[in-house]
C-alpha cells in the first residue's frame, strides 16, 4: 500500500527542501493513485518552506499562486508545484475561501482537503501520513469527506461534482453520510461556474462508468440545466462509446432528449458553456435521423454534414441500435474515397477551361459529378470527370 516512487526530478525538489531545514511531503492524488497503482499524472509536495524560501532555493520559480501559496518550480522535465502548509477558511459563494494561513504541519493542511483518499501525505521515504483514514477508504473503496461533509460542501460545492466523478473514475462508493450531504445542499450547485460543471461532467462522461451521469442527475445537481422528467436507463450505453467528448456528449444529448430533460441540444450545451465547435456538430448530427444503409448512403451523408457531425450521428446510431456505422464511417473517411467536393478530381476552374459558363449551373454540375462519384469511386479522375461533364 505504501509503494511511492516519484521521479528523480519530484526527488530533487522534496529533497533540496528538507536538506535546506524544510519539510516536505507528496500530497493528495498523485499519493493516492500511486498507492492504487494508476498512473499519476501530476506531482504535488506540500511544504514548511514559505513561497519566498521555496523560490531561493532553485534556480528558475514562478509565483503562480500567491494567495494559496504556490510556487512553480520550473525544471527541464515539467514544472512542479510546491505549495506551503495551509489552512482555509471563510469562504465566499461556497467555493473560494476569503483567508488563507499558512499552517505549521502537515496534518493542518490535510485537515482542509476534501475527502480522505486525498488527505493522505507521502514523505520521499514512502512514509504515509493518513490522520483521516483515507488509506482504509480507499482499502474499501469508499469516497468519504474529511470530517464534516456539510462543512466541506458548505466550502466548495465543486466538490459534491468531484465525489461522483471519482465514484465514475475510481469505481468506489459514495459513503452514506457523504451522500445524504450531497443530496441536503444540491442548491448550492447553482452557485457553481457552468465551467467548472462542465470539466467535472465531461470527465464523468469519459470513464468507463458514465451512467454515473444519471446518479449526477438525481441528486439534483444540474437542476439549473436539466428539467424534471423521466430518468434514462440507458445510460451504460454510453460506455460503449469512443472516450472523445464530441461523441459522448452528443450521445448524452440524445438520451435526455428522449426523455424530455433538456428542449435542445444546441440551448443545453450553450448554458452548460461547452465549446462552438462541438455545439455546432451535436446539433447538426442529432438532426441526422436516417441510418446509412451502405458506403453510397453514408458518402452522401458525409457530404451533406460533414466528418464530425456524422461521426456524431454515427455513435448515436451505434448506441441505440448496436450497429456498427462509426466503424463504417471511419474506413470510409480513412480510405481516400472521394465523399465531397473538397476530394473531387475536378474543380469549377476545370470545368471553365473545358467550356462551362461560370454561375449556378457549374455548381450544379459539379454535385452531379459528385453524386456520380460516390456511386462510382473507380471514376474519379479528372480526364474521365471532364468527359462525363459534357454530357449534364
């Protein structure tokens, strides 16, 4: 349970610290998903060391936090935050907190954190310290607040978002007290940015447990985006997706307006503050409601509403009736088969040199050739395309 082994370079920064007279200490998640053998992405240390003592100490620092205490160490395999032992307190809008003091221990500064299995500190040594049982929690696979969860709600309602992403990510169980506070302050959810929503839900979706969605849904969470209305049971079938956020948020549009949660995709996505982009191509793929039979039909598709939102379409398609047309869509884009105007042999420059007056009837011209090109691929050639022209 205690196997931790930073790399060299996190073992530089904790061990300039202590031999300098400071403590230091791996904290939170990156301690966790060591102890439970995932991947760790980011390495945070806490420390006694002030900003100021942390930032004499190595040769190239940044004070990205000021008031929290933060100092980037910039080194050439990443850049490692060193933040000082902290406490907080007095927090506005149930989310930032109006004072922050530095701490002088490290049990202090686990003390704010928000549940167990990420108020656990790990010396260089591999050493735990764990004063809030977060190593047994995680034994039991249990996602349980440090001390009081009304409190910890009460300080960051973020974190109620946080309890089921890691319940999706982790595959543990909310605890009950954990639980029944979550369901007791859901109203401060609309306290919270709709970014901040939006990062928490989108990683939901991407696990392998995205029906988690529906637990997010009936705590009451998202009632300032989603409607009272019947609940979907079918979101596990989201699971068998692609891990893309285009698809799977598409796919989530799909459900909750099959069951009347949302009006819109388009008006969901823009409160929820989801990208142009992807809002552009979840509404045009929820407006494609015919499943492409063969190549042909899935071409025209293609050329109609381009790549992305057919892909869309196409995973929607796969969810709810188990076929397989994202598989047909991809080797069909990835053949080099001509599905539009874009990947024609020919041009309207062509066709004027060959005679053809410009104006509407070029463009007419050029989607028959198109049309003719996609019930036969073998003929797209320029010298064949020109012949075939003077006959329309």
């Amino acid at each position: 349970m205690t196997n931790i082994d930073p790399p060299a370079h996190i073992r530089h920064v904790i061990q300039t610290l202590t031999e300098n007279g400071h403590t230091a200490y791996l904290v939170g998640g990156c301690v966790r998903d060591a102890i439970m053998s995932r991947p760790v992405n980011d390495w945070d240390i806490a420390s006694s060391a002030t900003p100021a003592e942390t930032s004499h100490l190595f040769k190239k620092t940044a004070l990205t936090g000021e008031k929290y205490g933060t100092v980037t160490v910039i080194m050439p395999e990443c850049n490692v935050e060193v933040t000082t032992f902290r406490t907080e307190s007095g927090y506005r809008d149930n989310r930032h907190p109006e004072n922050v003091k530095f701490a002088t221990n490290i049990e202090e500064d686990l003390s704010r954190r928000d549940f167990t299995m990420n108020a656990l500190a790990a010396k260089e040594t591999g050493e735990i310290t764990d004063p809030f049982g977060g190593l047994q929690d995680i034994k039991n696979r249990l996602i349980r607040c440090v001390g009081n969860p009304e409190q910890r709600f009460s300080e960051d309602a973020l974190r109620m978002f946080r309890a089921y992403r890691f319940s999706a990510q982790l595959g543990f169980e909310i605890e009950k007290e954990t639980l029944t506070a979550i369901h007791s302050n859901k109203t401060k959810a609309k306290q919270i940015s709709a970014e901040r929503i939006r990062v928490e839900l989108e990683k939901t979706l991407l696990t392998q447990k995205p029906e988690t969605t529906l637990e997010i849904i009936k705590s009451g969470l998202l009632a300032k985006y989603i409607t009272t209305g019947k609940y979907p049971t079918n979101l596990k079938n989201l699971a068998s997706l692609p891990q893309e956020p285009a698809l799977r948020w598409c796919a989530l549009c799909a459900i909750l307006l099959e069951n009347r949660l949302i009006e819109t995709p388009g008006e969901f996505l823009r409160k929820i503050r989801l990208d142009a982009k992807t809002i552009k191509n979840c509404t045009a793929a929820l407006t494609i409601t015919i499943t492409p039979e063969n190549r042909a039909e899935m071409k025209k598709h293609l050329a109609k509403h381009g790549v992305p939102a057919v892909r869309c379409a196409a995973a929607i398609f796969d969810m709810q009736q188990r076929s397989k047309t994202l598989e047909l869509t991809e080797e069909i884009v990835n053949s080099g088969e001509c599905y539009s105007l874009s990947t024609l042999a020919i041009t309207g420059s062509d066709l004027i040199t060959n005679g053809h007056a410009p104006g509407p009837e070029l463009g007419a011209t050029l989607a028959k050739l198109l049309d003719h090109v996609i019930e036969h691929p073998e003929n797209n050639k320029r010298e064949t395309l020109l012949a075939i022209s003077l006959t329309h």
